[in-house]
C-alpha cells in the first residue's frame, strides 16, 4: 500500500536513536520540562525569527492560551473557517468565544472578502488556518484586522516549513499555534504543540497558564491549567528537527512532480502548487468524481484521504448550539478535494505510480 503518511516508518527510522536519548532521560528522571524542553523551544524560537516560542502538550492548548492571552472570552466573537480540523473551532468554544465562520475562496483559503462582512463590535480575534501548510495572505488580514482592535492568532498546526517572503509563517499575527501532533510533518510520538509569539504579554500568560499558574512549586499567580510538553516528546522531537528541512524538501519535489505530471488531466492539481512557500502537508487534487477516484486509487493500493469530509458547520457539535450557516464554496469544496500521499518515505516509483493511477482514472471516465 502506498500510504498517505509515513507516521510509522518516521517512528521506526529514528527509533534507536529515540530510544536511547530516552533511555537517558529514564535514568536522569528527567520528564516534564526539562532540558530537552528548553532545547526544543530554543529551536522553535530560531526557526520563528527570534520570537517567543512556548511548548505545549497540543496545536488545540496554543490556540486556547493565545486566546486567554488576549482576554478574548465570554460574550466575544472569534472568526474562523470550517474547512479545518474541528480543534480550531473547539479552541475558540473552550475560551468561552463564539466562533463564526467564514466561507473559503476557491484556494480553500479564507481571505479577507469573507472576514470582513462577519466583523461587529464583538469581533475580538480572527484565526486564519494555513490549511495543508499553505501559504496565505496573512499581511491582507491583518491590516484588516489591526486597526479594528482585532487580534490574528494564526492556526500554523499543518504548517511548520511554510514560508512567507522566505520567513516560517506565524510571526505575524499576535500569536500562532503549532501542532507537533504524530501526523504532523514535525510530529513528536504523542502529543505536543508551541505557541509562538512576538507578544511578551501573551508569552509571559502562556508559560505560567500552561503549568496552573505557578510561580514556584507552591506560589501560582493565576488558574491556569495542565499543558506542559514532556521531556520524552521534546527529545524525540530534538532529533527530528534535524531532518525536517530534508523532509520538507522531498515533499517539494513530490509537489512538483505530481503538479507537472498532473497537467492537462481533469483532475486539477494542488491549489497552492503555484505558490511559492507551501509546506505540503497535504498535497491535495480536485475532482468532480473524487470518491470514485478515491475509489479507483484503493483498488491500486494507493491510500488517499479526504481532508475534510463533514465540514465543521455539519458536525454534530456544531449543530447542538450553533447557529445553521450556509458556506457554498466550503461545501463544494468539501466534496471535491482528496489528499494524495506526499510524504519522504514516497520513491519516485511510488509518485509515479499514484500519477499513472489518475490518469487511468481519468481515461476510464472519459470512456
Ligand atoms: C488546522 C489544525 N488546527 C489545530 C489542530 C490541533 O492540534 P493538536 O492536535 O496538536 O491539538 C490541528 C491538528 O490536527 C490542525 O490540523
């Protein structure tokens, strides 16, 4: 099988390596916060152009704290897209926030033709996603936003290695989220996340919140709650982050290929794939026929996926209290998109394959 992502094969690579720096860190009891921590977050900072960068035990904790961090709560309104994975939404809910959503252009992307007709006095945030790891007009919004008192916390959970002007994206906006979630490019062997920020107050409210306010092991300044990154992930992470730049580099070729071999077929190829910066998190094609495509890609033992098929406005958390929203282009969208594999562990072969794959695809369908 051709798979969609390399989670295991990353894990299995690097495994000797993994479990020896922990087998230290067994020894040193070291496990929460520690050196390894710091050393990650030392990382993140440089690779994010000096900001701040606070580890977290999720992407999901990132968006949550950034909020708190601006004081953006009850009777506030947060704007967002629903083509996204449903924590973005469910960050915003756990602030206490409303979160209103707003319709995609066709590059899955929201922009600020649809951020502004949402916008009132209770705006208090708007969080764009980079969906796959693509890159977005970031400047566009914030000078929508800023003069308005509106915060941008930028959802950058898919996309560490996308870059904006040559510079990783999420140190723009007020503050960002990252997800070092397994599937993720930089995925740690459980759960982890960073909020990146430029903003010394938000920093400062994220690295007491994240461990209950403490100040000292009995003095906390403020409630916070339990989000610390472990020294196990931190480690594991450490070693990855020396990859990631050979990884992302891979998937660029991978882009590349699928987007030049892909050309003249009915199945248009990757939206961002024009665009200088993308990450491709998910490198993804558009299909009128997509779950016969996604189909047809089974049988051949090519995984492909879909990301996302039920919108957030259609998922059963939505409806149990939100209002019902109409948003024809992630709707649409929603149907037509499908995910092909597009990760390091691919062999030209395996790219070839996958292409050679939609074109039979396309021939048949034609017939
Ligand atoms: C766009 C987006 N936002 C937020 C998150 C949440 O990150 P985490 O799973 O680390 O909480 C994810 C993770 O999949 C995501 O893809």
């Amino acid at each position: 099988m051709i798979k969609c992502n390399n989670v295991q094969e990353q894990a299995q690579d690097l495994s000797a390596l993994i479990l020896q720096h922990w087998q230290e860190l067994l020894a040193a009891g070291d496990f929460v916060l520690g050196e390894e921590v710091v050393k990650f977050e030392a990382w993140m900072s440089e690779r994010c152009n000096g900001a701040y960068a606070i580890s977290l035990n999720s992407g999901t904790d990132a968006l949550l704290l950034a909020m708190r961090g601006l004081e953006i709560g009850p009777g506030d309104e947060v704007i967002t897209c629903a083509n996204t994975f449903v924590a973005t939404v469910g960050a915003i809910v756990a602030a206490g926030a409303k979160p209103v959503l707003a319709d995609v252009g066709d590059d899955e992307l929201i922009n600020v033709d649809t951020i502004e007709p949402l916008m009132n006095a209770r705006t208090k945030a708007v969080i764009p996603v980079y969906l796959r790891g693509r890159p977005l007009n970031v400047n566009a919004i914030i000078d929508l936003c800023r003069p308005r008192g509106v915060a941008v916390i930028e959802d950058c959970a898919q996309a560490i290695g996308t870059t904006l002007d040559g510079h990783q994206v999420g140190t723009r906006g007020d503050a960002s989220a990252f997800s070092m979630h397994p599937l993720k490019t930089l995925g740690g062997l459980g759960d982890g996340g960073m909020l990146v920020t430029t903003n010394t107050k938000i920093a400062d409210y994220a690295r007491r919140a994240r461990n209950h306010g403490l100040e000292t092991r009995n003095e906390s300044v403020l409630f916070g709650i339990n989000s610390r990154l472990d020294s196990l992930q931190a480690s594991a992470l450490n070693i990855k982050v020396q990859y990631l730049d050979q990884w992302l580099k891979r998937r660029l070729e991978i882009a590349a290929f699928y987007d030049q071999a892909l050309i003249g077929t009915a199945t248009a190829v990757d939206l961002g794939g024009g665009k200088p910066g993308g990450s491709f998190y998910h490198y993804v094609v558009q299909s009128k026929h997509r779950d016969r495509l996604q189909r047809y890609l089974t049988e051949y033992d090519i995984q492909a996926a879909i990301h996302y098929p039920t919108p957030i406005h259609w998922q059963k958390a939505w409806l149990k209290n939100q209002p019902q929203v109409v948003l024809p282009n992630t709707e649409r969208l929603s149907r037509e998109m499908l995910t092909l594999p597009c990760h390091h562990h691919l062999t030209d072969s395996d790219v070839e394959k996958v292409v050679g794959a939609i074109k039979r695809f396309e021939l048949m369908k034609i017939r």
